[in-house]
C-alpha cells in the first residue's frame, strides 16, 4: 500500500486511482497538472472537524523537501476538531521534470489572484503566467482552498531556512517559528503569492510559507517540522464544549423577555451581538448545586426576581466546559449586562482558586478566545463580574440596582486573565 501511495505522489501512474484509506479517508483528487498528472489531497481528521489546517509539501518542482513532511503528517492524530487537510505536491509535473515552474513554464507562486502582475515570458525564474490563475495547479489550489476555508495554511518551499513573515496571526507566526527552529524572516512583497492571496481574502485565515535547507530533510528535521504543524493544529483547536441544556423553555423565556423589558427597555429574550464576557465563580466547590441552582428557575434570593439566575457556561475544576444555555439566549448572570453579556461560571471559591487552577484556567481562556472570535468581543470586554460598573455597556433602568454588583474576579484578578489572554492566538484565529 505504502509502495502505491509513493508511486502516485511521484506521479508516475496517471490516472490516478484511489489511495489506501487512512485515518480521515481516501485521497481526493482535487486536480489535474498541464500535463494530467494528479493533484490530491488527503484529510486526516474528522470531516465534521470546525477547524482544518493546509499543508503544502511543494509548489516549486525542485524545492521537494516538504513533501517528506506531508508525508510524515498522513501518520499523525490531529488534535480534536481539527482536521489536517494534505497536499504533497502542487505541481506534479515540475517535481517530475526537477523545475521551478509547471510543465508551461509558470512559477505557480505568482499565479494567485492577489496583486497578480503580469510580464516575462514562460520559464523566465518568476513568470507570473497570463493571468492569475491561469494555471490548472493553482486553479486546484484556489478551489481546495474556497472549499475547506482552512484556518492555517503551510505551503513549504527551500532553502532560505526561514518561516517567511506574512499578515497572518504574529502569535501562530511566533510558535511556527519557535517550534519549527526557523526564524521569522521579511522578504520582498512579491505578487500573485497564494499566501498573499489567503491572508487578504479570507481574515481570519492565516498562510505562510516555510523555506526549508537546501537538500532533503533528516529524519529528525522531519519529525521537527511535522510537530511545528501539529504545534499549530493543537494552538487553534476548537476547545471542547459538553453540551449540558438547562430547562429554558417557553415560560422562562418569557420572564426573561419581561425582565429584559424591565431592566433594559429591550423586548425579548434573545442575546443578539453579544459585546461582552463576564467571568465568575461560584462560591462553591463542586458543580452539582451549581447547576441544580440554575436548572430550578425559582426566584434568586438576593433580588426575588424570575426568570432564576443563571450562566451560559460553567466550568469545573478539571477543565471540563458544559454549556448550560446557548449564546443566543439572554441569561441573568450579571446585572446591568445581562443585555449583552455571556457568562462563564468558574466552580470555585475565590479568584485566587480559579487563576491558580491550570486545567480550568486554560480551558476558560481557550474558551473565551473561542467566542470573542466567533462573536468579535474585544480583550477589554472581557471583564470580571466585580468589574461590571465600570463597562460601557452597562445599563439599568431599575434605579435601586443601578451600582448593585459582586465580588467575584476583580480588576487585579482579571487584569493577570487579561494578560494570560493576550498570549493565546487572535480570537479570529480560534473563533
Ligand atoms: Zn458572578
């Protein structure tokens, strides 16, 4: 099976037919070269993966070293909600015939429709082709890409020795650099780059080129690089979400459209936009009264109002995030924000507990980033519950409330979060 696998990657059996079945499915032929050759790519990972990760082994036909990369990734376990999807080679007929170009004489990393320029003639060292996307290798390219809109793309390329500077996320450049032992390097803003093409059309999206050594790779340098992309498939995995529903029906949704009218003027229930996260925790120290509290729907004790309080998200001491309410849903949880707000409950018993707690701090950051992403909040509205006044989106038209607020995760607490936030990936990265 192996010996198939390799006699297809090199392209010397044409048409193509269908790979061994591995860990995410068979081989899809996305392609064909000027000459007919076959272009596939392989997904390893679940197909109902929210994230996918691109690998590239080569696009230049004498820069081949990436492909042994690719290679050693079809053998990997991404992590969970990520599928990695892999292309050994773009151009099949330049690694065949040991060229730059494509079998017309086009340098397939200007061809991309982004600041494409045209001029030169076929086989000159950066002929751009007639037209962006000219090329039946690129054209493969922009269609997989178009398709599985993949969240960080690695196009490998030699022999600058370098992790080549783009517009994608610095905090995945930083990681891909340090992981992959390359250092990040500036090069000329060529045009008709595919990365160039990604990282404009897709935000959020991030590409890069990685310039290998020259030669091919050592086992060890292989093994290196593939763990630099396992390193980024793990930085932007969706963090894991148990689905645990509170009862929120009809009648509850009704108090809390009342209580929306009530406190904010607003006339319903549903949380649109969302421009802030609240972080709490529970005064207790395990979860079962937490979620037997915010199930039963009777009045809170503080303020004697319907519907009962409650928190879009808890997360227990072992790291685990159970969704009790879904985004979309008003919940009361903080007062003066429950307008706006999605709140995330802690078990615990003080901010010492949480922040010093590594399981659930890391999963309440992954988490947090995970929805200022998908619902664009900024790091600054992500606050502490004993932070609430000081929001700017804080309303309240029942006078006697209007500085009510409590003393869970304060400004010194939430500033050190803050800062642990800022050193994960960009939300949009992790959205
Ligand atoms: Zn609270």
């Amino acid at each position: 099976m192996r010996l198939l696998a390799a006699i297809l990657g090199l392209g010397l059996l044409a048409p193509a037919a269908p790979a061994p079945e591995r860990a995410g499915g068979p081989a899809q032929l996305v392609g064909r070269s000027a000459e007919g050759r076959p272009i596939q790519a392989l997904r390893v990972g679940s197909p109902r993966a929210r994230v996918r990760v691109l690998v590239v082994g080569s696009v230049h036909g004498n820069e081949p070293a990436g492909r042994a990369v690719v290679e050693r990734l079809r053998r990997s376990r991404p992590p969970r909600g990520v599928a990695l999807w892999l292309v050994t080679d773009l151009n099949p007929d330049g690694h065949a015939a040991a060229t730059r170009h494509n079998a017309r004489g086009v340098d397939l990393n200007r061809n991309f429709p982004y600041r494409w320029q045209g001029g030169g003639a076929p086989f000159d060292t950066y002929f751009p082709g007639p037209a962006a996307l000219s090329e039946p290798e690129s054209r493969a390219a922009a269609e997989l890409i178009e398709r599985i809109r993949p969240r960080v793309t690695l196009w490998y390329h030699q022999a600058l020795r370098m992790v080549v500077r783009s517009d994608g996320d610095p905090t995945l450049e930083a990681l891909l650099s340090r992981r992959s032992g390359l250092p990040r390097r500036r090069l000329p803003r060529y045009h008709g780059t595919a990365v160039g093409w990604q990282n404009h059309h897709f935000p959020g999206d991030s590409g890069w080129v990685v310039e290998l050594p020259a030669g091919p790779l050592a086992a060890a340098g292989v093994r290196r690089q593939a763990a630099a992309t396992l390193a980024l498939a793990r930085a932007v995995a969706p963090q894991p979400v148990v689905e645990r529903p509170i009862p929120f029906g009809a009648e509850r949704r009704r108090q809390m459209r009342a209580y929306a009218r009530r406190h904010y003027g607003l006339d319903t229930a549903r949380l649109r936009r969302p421009r802030v996260i609240v972080e709490h925790y529970t005064a207790t120290s395990t979860i079962g009264p937490v979620l037997n509290t915010f199930a039963a729907n009777s009045p809170d004790v503080e303020l004697g109002e319907l519907p009962g309080v409650c928190t879009h998200y808890v997360i227990d001491t072992d790291g685990t995030v159970y969704r009790l309410v879904p985004d979309a849903l008003m919940c009361r949880h903080t007062v003066g924000l429950n307008w706006t707000a999605i709140g995330i409950e802690h078990v615990g018993t003080s901010d010492a507990q949480v922040l010093g707690n590594r399981r659930q701090l890391r999963a309440s950051l992954r988490l947090t980033r995970m929805l200022q992403g998908r619902h664009g909040i900024r790091d600054r509205d992500v606050i502490g519950h004993a932070e609430s006044l000081s929001s700017p989106y804080h309303r309240e038209r029942v006078a006697r409330l209007r500085s009510q607020t409590h003393g869970d995760l304060g400004r010194a607490s939430m500033d050190r979060y803050r800062r642990a936030l800022r050193r994960l990936p960009a939300p949009a990265s992790m959205r």
